[in-house]
C-alpha cells in the first residue's frame, strides 16, 4: 500500500500537483487518470524521490520516504518497479543484459541463477528466446514487455508504470495492461498505472484517481466512473463517440 | 554570470555524486573496460595520422627557420622532440580529443537522459552520476597519457620523415632528440594530459547529465560539452604552464 497525504507541487509558477492525496491498494491495480499535462507523471515521479516534493508526505507501507536520507530512498527503491514511458532500456544492452542488470547490482547470485530468474520473466510476458536481441530491434509492443521483465526481476513490491501502453495498437495494448493486472494479482503487488486510454480503464481500472486541476477531483471504481454525474470527469471520460454511446445504452 | 556561476555549483554537486565508491565492483570493471575501449583505443587511429603530419610539418618549419649555417642542424631534433611532449602532443591532441570524446560522451549521457534510461538507473537505486561518469573519467586518465606518449612516439617519426624529404640528415635528427633530454618534461606534459583527461571527461559528462528536454537538446548539449572542454583545456594549460615551468 502506498499512501500519499496533502502533496504539493510547482515547477516554477506552475503549481502542477495541489493538495493530492490518496491510497493506492495492494494487490490491486490503482489507476490514475487525467488529461495530457495534468501532472501524473510528474506524481510518479515524486513518488520515487526523481522530483523533490514541496510539501506532503509520501509512505510506502508505513515507511515515511519523504523523511528519508538518499541511502534509504535507494532501499526503497529497490522493492519498486518502474515502467516508463518509453521503455527507457539501457540501449547498448541486449534484452538479456538489460532484465539481469539489477540482479547482478544488487544480488550475489550466481550467472546461472540470474540466467534463470531472466528467462523466468522473460516467459512471463511471453517473449522467451528473445534474449540477444538489442532494444533498437524491438518491436514497440516487445519493448514494453521486456521493460516490464526488468521491472518484475527484483520481484518489486510496488509497481509504477507510466502509459504503458501509449503508442501500441490497440490490440497490443490491451496485452501489455492485462499482463500488468495479472502480475499485480499474482503477486499482490501495489501497481500504479498512469493513463489517459478509456480503454486501459474499462479493461483493468480497480481503483481509478481523476486529476484535474493539480488535486483529485473524483475517486472509485470503473462501474462508478461510468454512472458518475461529476461534470468533469464526464468530459474527460466521454470525450469520444463511442463512449457516449456507451453511457447512453 | 549568475547562470555560469549556477552551473559550476551544479557541476560540484554533480562531481561529489561521481566520487562515491562503485556500488558494484564487477559492474564497474566492466563499464571501465568498455569505456577504455571507447575513449582510448577508438582514438589510435586519429592521434596516429595527426601526430605524424604535425611532427614532420614542425620538423620542416624548423629546418627553413634555421639559415643560419652557424646553429646545428641537431637542434632540430631537439626542437621537434621538446614542441611535441611541452606543448603539441598534450595540449593539440588534448584538444582534438575534446571534440571527438567530449561530443561522444555528451551525447550518450544526454540520450540516456531524455530516454529516461538516467531515471530508470535511479529508481532502480543506482547513484547514476557515479555508475555512468566515474567509469568515463578513470578510462580516460589511463588512456590519455598512454595515447600522448604515442603521439610524442608517432611525432618524432613524421619529424624523422619530414626531414628526411627536406635533406635533414637521419643522424642530425637522432642526435638533437637525444641532446639535452629534460625528464621532466615528460612529467610535465603528463600531468597536463591527466588534468585535460579530467575535464573533458567531467564537463561533457555534465552537459550530457543536465540535458533537458528533447532530442534537439542533445545536440545542443554536445556543442556546449565540446565548446567548454575546449576553453577549459586553454585556461589550465595557462595556469599550468606558470605554475609548473616558470
Ligand atoms: N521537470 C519539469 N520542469 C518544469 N515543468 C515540468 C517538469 N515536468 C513536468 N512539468 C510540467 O508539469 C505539468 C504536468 O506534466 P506531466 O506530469 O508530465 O503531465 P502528464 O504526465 O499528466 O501528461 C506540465 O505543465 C509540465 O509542463
Ligand atoms: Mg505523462
């Protein structure tokens, strides 16, 4: 579980995050939703320490991490995964090298045990035999999963993932957030996922944070976020046909 | 001013995360090797053909210079021998290196940087400055002086040349190289040649690091890295060359 308590946030004279806060479940798939430049990236980002914040507090698990000194930052994030993006995988690295490299900087295992746990995920998100390939020959959908294989290596207790599936086909897409929610569940993990696709939040939204304007407008789950009356959210959320549609039948 | 100024403190800032112990001793051999690779031997080639033209182009020069069928004709060995290990073989090759090395390390940091390829390295919780930067700096303190002392090597054989197709005879030549050989000088140039190593390592790692935004911003960020390695280089070979010969 990670909590966030009264988070405050400006870049500049940009205030981005005002006064957020929230309970991100474990085991459970936390969404957080909003318009491009509404500031869920920049959340994630404060959550794991990459942007101080202004104010607010931050816990993972009863561990206060916004107290913490760096060392103690870097302890922490070591139980979390963390999907960007843009996969942001080590690119002169094969996808081998790239899923071992945090076994080999933080365990004493042996090349054989982290060979394994590799191939372990690397099965798990159905890429097996894919080991030499380098990022650059990747496939946008291949680039995710093994992202996801390096996030899931150190068996994280907390998954973040940023649009994980911005920029994939449809049909990908709803792969990559399936494969997220599965690994959530089967390993009852606290996953956040960041998202603006409709898609993504009928197939996997447990727990759904609307942003809008810096704080959380609307909170609940997908039944409640399509029987919903909050006039911004629906504008957000029915902003295509289809999902009128889908409101109206 | 204040910018530059906030610049240097981002570089000190920078500079004390590099210098912390590698938190993962086989990891960091590993970088080293790949980087030695990159800074050093990937530059043979470059300080090869340059240090040859340039030391036989010296040895020519002195020989017109020199009408005077009073003064020796050995001084000209003498004279290539000390120009290239005082000033061109550390500070001219110093200086090439800056924009080959210096572009190259910019824009690969900087990539890592807008990839967040550098977050994904921090979340993971790695100190990124140190894990991509130290590497970098060690593997250029050991290959810059061993590819200075090639460029002396490499030098005195295109002087040896140059002379030879201006009629410089071979025996004057060995004479002058071997007339007066100061041992300090070779001393000199090397701490000079560890001092370039360093900045432009540490500089153009720190543009590479402090790249914002986009793609285009690398570019822009190796022009700076490659533009103030290069000042830097000026200013210390300056400073260096009062405080250490003078
Ligand atoms: N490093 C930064 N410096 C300055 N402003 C930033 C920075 N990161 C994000 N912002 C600003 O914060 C706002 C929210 O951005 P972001 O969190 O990326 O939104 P989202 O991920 O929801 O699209 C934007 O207005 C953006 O310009
Ligand atoms: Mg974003």
């Amino acid at each position: 579980m990670i909590v966030v308590e009264n988070i405050y946030k400006q870049f500049g004279g940009n205030k981005v995050l005002n006064d957020v806060s929230f309970t991100f479940e474990q085991g459970k798939t936390n969404l957080i939703i909003g318009e491009s430049g509404s500031g869920k990236t920049t959340l994630l980002k404060i959550l794991i320490g990459l942007h101080e914040l202004d104010s607010g507090n931050i816990i993972y698990d009863g561990r206060v991490f916004n107290q913490m000194k760096l060392k103690e930052k870097r302890q922490i994030r070591q139980e979390i995964g963390m999907l960007f993006q843009g996969g942001a995988l080590f690119d002169y690295m094969t996808v081998e090298e790239n899923i071992m490299f945090p076994l080999t900087m933080f365990t004493d295992q042996s090349t054989e045990e982290k060979l394994d746990r590799v191939n372990f995920c690397l099965k798990r998100v159905n890429l097996e035999n894919k080991n030499e390939l380098l990022p650059a020959e990747l496939s946008g959908g291949m680039l995710k999963r093994v992202a996801i294989a390096r996030a899931i290596s150190m068996n994280p207790r907390y998954l973040l993932c940023d649009e994980p599936n911005s920029g994939l086909d449809p049909k990908t897409a709803i792969l990559i957030d399936n494969l997220i929610k599965e690994i959530t569940e089967e390993y009852n993990i606290t996953t956040i996922v960041n998202t603006h696709d409709m898609n993504s939040v009928m197939q996997i939204g447990e727990k759904i944070a609307f942003i809008y304007e810096g704080s959380i407008w609307w909170e609940g789950n997908k039944e409640e976020l399509i029987n919903s009356n909050n006039m911004e959210l629906n504008e957000f959320v029915f902003a295509s046909e289809l999902f009128k549609r889908l409101k109206k039948s | 001013m204040i910018k530059s100024l906030k610049n240097l403190g981002d570089y000190f800032i920078m500079m004390k995360k590099v210098m912390s112990k590698p938190e993962k001793y086989s990891m960091f051999f590993r970088q080293l090797k790949l980087e030695i690779h990159k800074i050093g031997l990937d530059s043979v080639g470059i300080v090869i053909i340059i240090s040859f033209f340039i030391g036989a182009v010296i040895t020519i020069q002195q020989y017109l210079n020199i009408e005077d069928p009073l003064i020796p004709k050995y001084l000209i060995g003498l004279v290539t021998r000390d120009a290239l290990i005082l000033e061109f073989s550390p500070t001219m090759i110093g200086l090439i290196l800056a924009g080959k090395i210096g572009s190259n390390i910019s824009s690969e940091i900087g990539t890592m940087r807008v990839t967040e390829q550098i977050d994904a390295l921090e979340i993971m919780g790695i100190n990124s400055a140190s894990f991509l930067v130290l590497p970098k700096i060690i593997a250029s303190i050991i290959s810059f002086p061993i590819l200075i002392i090639l460029s002396v090597s490499i030098g005195i054989i295109g002087g040896l040349f140059g002379g030879q197709s201006v009629g410089v005879l071979t025996s004057d030549f060995i004479q002058g190289l071997q007339y007066e050989f100061i041992p300090f000088y070779v001393s000199y140039s090397i701490i000079k040649t560890v001092v370039f190593a360093f900045l432009i390592t540490s500089v153009s790692s720190y543009f590479g690091y402090h790249t914002q935004g986009g793609a285009i911003n690398v570019g822009i960020s190796s022009t700076k890295a490659v533009v103030y390695s290069s000042i830097f280089i000026l200013i210390f070979n300056f400073i260096l060359t009062d405080l250490i010969l003078s």
